[in-house]
C-alpha cells in the first residue's frame, strides 16, 4: 500500500469510501495563543472513554497546579488534576458539552498558578514505568476519542507490536491544532517518537501527513534527518487528503496495507496509532512531570469574530473562549464541540473544555443549518463512501424498528460514525443520528 521515493513514504490509495470535504484551514498560519488565566475551571470526572474518576478532594481545600483531584482504581480510565491553583468551590453534578451530567470538581483561581510540589520527571526506563508514567500523567486521545493512552500502549503478550503510526492527517476541517503542533514542536513529537519506539520496542514507526500539509511534512523531516544517527528509525509518509483518512482504521490501511477486522483494533494487526499531539505531550512529561493540564483548540467558524488557535487549562468554559475571540460577529446557527464531520452539537456553551476537546466551531450561515430531510431515492452514495461498507440505509430501517438481530447482520457496531454517509445524502437523511440509535438498540438488547 506505500511506496518509497527518496526516502519518503508514499501511500498508494486509502482504502475504499470517503468523502472530498472543503478543509476551510482558516486558522492554520496562526501560531497557538495562551489565554489568560480563567477566574475558575470545572474539571468533569469523565474526560475520557472508561470508568469515571472519583473525586479526591473536598469543598475548601487548597489545590496546586498537577495536583490529582479525581482518580480510581480502574484500569480504563485516567486520572483528572488541577489545571490552576485555588480554592474547591464545589463537588458535585456537572453538565458537559454533550449533554451528559457527571461528577466534577469546581476550583475558583488564586491568580498565581502554583505548581504542585510533588511534580518531578518520572524515572522511566522500561516497559512497566513507561505505563505507570502515562498513567499518572492523564494522557487520554487527544485527536478526539479520550481512550487512555496507558491502555492502548498496554498491548496483551499474545498481540505483539511491530508498528507505531503517528497520525497527523487531522482531516476534518477547520482544525488546524495538530498542524501547529508540528510547525511549533516538532523537536518534541520526535523526540516522543523516539522514547516510545525504544521503551516498547517497535521496529518500524510511520509519521503519517495529509498531502495539503507541506509545512509540518518539512518541518518532521528537517528533525528526523538531524538525527540521522539513528538511520532510517522512523519513516515519513505522505497521504492523498480524503476524509475520513486520519480514523485509526484508515490510518493503519494506509501506513501498512493491513485491515484492521470487525471489531477489532489496531493492536490486533500489529500497530499501535497515537496522535502527534500526544506523542509531544509524552516527551514533555517525561522531561518536566508536568500532567495534562491544558490543551491546544481550534475555535472557528463564520459567527466567530477573532477564529484562533488557543492554549486553554483543561476545565476553562467554552464561553469564556469565545469571549476571548472576539465573541459571536453574528447570532449562531449552530456551535459544535470538535470538527463538524464528527463534532457534537452543543446548545449550551455554559460547559467545560475537556481533555479530548480539539476544537469550538461556531457558524452563522448555511453552513449551520440542518438539510431539510426527504425520503431515501435509492441512489447508493451512503454505501458507496461507506469506509467500513456498511449499508447506512438498511441500519436505518432496522434501527426504525429496533430490529436487533438485523441489525447485528448489517455489523452496526462497526460503523465510526465518520459522518461520510449524511454528507454524501442528497435528502438529508441524519443517517449517523440513526447509526448511534442503532447502537443503542443493540446495547439494551445485550443488557437483557
């Protein structure tokens, strides 16, 4: 599936289905801002695909920078720390972006953002330590999914790892945050690639970029040939720019030429996929004992008045971002957490930033209203850029119906809810609305 020319990779298609989207890369020439300190955060419990975190403090407590405030003892998940220094104000029920309400913790700021004394780099120095490092330092996905990232590295002995891919396709548009990563720490993510290629012990690792990326592919590589004492370690790859290319399925086709099963995962073909933001944030650590306190966003969108990419403390409130740029030039049609292929729609922006929150998008004209749904014509586009071949429509009727042994046969869980399908709809069909009641069915059928 890939070809090498002057010592780059080159993929040589992507897999079946996608779609072309507009990349609408506003943002992309303008370098991360901090944003001032949030007079508080609300730090959620539930930043990340697993068991919830319980709460570690208490109303009144002090709390320093990096300090832990919320963790369990379960293996998926990842523990929650302070993202300023302050003062408990609450513990209680908190709503998210999506909706959702679970256990947070509320801290008012002090201003002065002291650090935890008990932050130092980790001792790493094999496989173990690595695991228990990425543990404590709260990494979860931070392309959008929030999996643990001590979980994913965590691979079972019968599933041996001989590829790592570092995805930086970011192919949904609008967000620009994993391209400034590359352009602003490129030093970091090879210096991450290099640790986790020599403490896990993986023979080849793939730093996978869009072809609409020049730039960050220019930058990867003038670091990658600076350390040409490490031979040809790590190779680069360039992807042809289709969506959904960076889903991890995708990605590991594309790298590899290997198809990840049904249900399956990367790991069960041998690869394991981390975002380059992740994989910055690795070396970091690793370097200061800093935790995942704060993340880079992409806040964008024709209602936005100054579209930015910003530096936030994880908690900060999506409006207080807003404000920050500029506020809304015009009334919002629609404001989505995360890219608009995949983003959720959110009606309230009195709601935190979470870990694995990569952009806001705010936008005030067509592009934020719904497409008047009609009835199916029967043309095949949704099967056709399907990149799992499912038959979107039939999911959708047995899902109408709640038809769980049918839907079973059509392999609904294997549907991303990559959105290709309702974009690809001439009618408007809210194919991907369907796709998750149709998962639902299923899990209450297999909760009898």
């Amino acid at each position: 599936m890939s070809k090498l020319v002057d010592g780059v990779l080159t993929a040589v298609g992507h897999g079946r289905g996608g779609v072309a989207v507009a990349h609408n890369k506003n943002t992309a020439e303008l370098p991360v801002e901090r944003m001032p300190i949030p007079e508080r955060v609300v730090l959620p419990m539930q930043q990340h695909i697993g068991a919830p975190c319980v709460p570690t403090v208490k109303v009144g407590d002090k709390v320093a920078v990096g300090q832990v405030i919320g963790d369990t003892d379960k293996f998926v998940s990842a523990p929650i720390h302070a993202t300023i220094s302050g003062t408990v104000k609450a513990v209680g029920d908190v709503k998210l972006a999506n909706g959702l309400i679970t256990k947070g913790v509320t801290i008012e700021s002090d201003g002065e953002m002291r650090m935890f004394e008990g932050l130092e780099p980790p001792k790493v120095t094999n496989k173990q330590e690595l695991f228990a490092a990425v543990r404590a330092s709260g990494l979860v996905g931070l392309g959008g999914a929030g999996f643990p990232t001590h979980v994913k590295l965590n691979t079972p002995p019968d599933k041996p790892i001989d590829t790592l891919v570092i995805n930086a396709a970011e192919c949904e548009p609008y967000i620009t945050v994993d391209y400034r990563e590359c352009i602003e720490n490129s030093k970091n993510i090879m210096d991450g690639v290099y640790t986790l290629k020599e403490l896990l012990g993986i023979k080849n690792v793939i730093i996978a970029i869009e072809d609409n990326k020049p730039k960050a592919f220019k930058n990867l590589k003038a670091i990658a040939d600076l350390d040409n004492d490490r031979g040809d370690e790590v190779k680069l790859m360039v992807l042809k720019s289709r969506y959904p290319q960076g889903a991890e399925k995708m990605m590991v086709l594309s790298a590899t030429g290997r198809r990840v099963p049904p249900g399956k995962l990367p790991a069960d073909v041998g690869c394991i996929v981390m975002n380059v933001g992740s994989a910055a944030f690795v070396a970091r650590y690793l370097a200061t004992g800093k935790p995942l306190i704060s993340r880079s966003i992409t806040v964008d969108g024709s209602a936005i008045a100054t579209p930015k990419n910003l530096r936030v403390p994880i908690g900060t409130n999506i409006q207080d971002i807003i404000d920050y740029c500029g506020g809304f030039k015009e009334e919002p049609r629609k404001i989505i957490s995360g890219g608009p292929m995949m983003g959720i729609a959110i009606c309230d922006t009195n709601a935190p930033i979470c870990k694995q929150n990569n952009a806001i998008l705010a936008f005030a004209d067509r592009k934020g209203t719904v497409k008047r749904e009609r009835a199916c014509i029967r043309c095949g586009r949704c099967v056709e850029v399907c990149p799992m071949s499912l038959m979107p429509t039939l999911i959708e009727r047995q899902a109408r119906i709640r038809d769980a042994e049918g839907l079973a046969r059509s392999h609904t869980m294997v549907c991303m809810e990559c959105g290709s399908c309702a974009y690809a709809c001439p009618s408007g069909r809210p194919l991907v609305q369907y796709m998750r009641l149709a998962k639902q069915v299923l899990r209450e059928e297999g909760a009898k």
